[in-house]
C-alpha cells in the first residue's frame, strides 16, 4: 500500500464582508497532519470529504489556474481555501 500524501490547506482568498470568526487571515496554511485543529471547524466540515478524497487516490475538479479550491460555509466570511496533496 503507497503512504498517503500530506495535505496542505492555505487560505487564498476572501468573499465576504465580515471577519473570520476564528482568526484566520489571506496567507495563513495549514498541515492536515500536525495542525488540524488550528483550522476552523466550519472550514474543517467542508475540508474533510475532499482530504479524503485525495488521501485515497482521487482526484478533485480544478479551476482554470489548475488549483482546486472550496470555501467556508461562514456566509458572513466566505474564506476561500485551497488544498493541495504534496508528494
């Protein structure tokens, strides 16, 4: 069985008005391994089917610059993050 990737989530932009309600900021990354639990648990719900996916082999729909993103479910905040599998 191949070791599964490590998977980096970086927070890349913002849609919404408000403020993150956990702190996070454009530029801030996160490694799934060692700093799960820094990342906003909303964030985090939305995170986790695509880190499944890409631990297990899958592949996620990119967007035209080849990244593949999602947001937070904050409607307020409106993060938008990305997530990478690293070899």
């Amino acid at each position: 069985m191949s070791k599964k990737p490590k998977i980096k989530i970086s927070l890349v932009d913002k849609k919404g008005q408000g403020h993150c309600h956990h702190g996070h900021k454009i530029g801030d990354t996160f490694d799934f391994d060692t700093q799960r639990g820094k990342l906003c648990s909303m964030a985090m719900h939305v995170a986790f089917p695509y880190i499944d996916i890409l631990r297990y082999g899958g592949e996620l729909p990119q967007n035209e610059d080849g990244e593949m993103l999602f947001c937070c479910s904050d409607v307020d905040v409106i993060n938008v993050f990305k997530i990478e599998a690293l070899e």
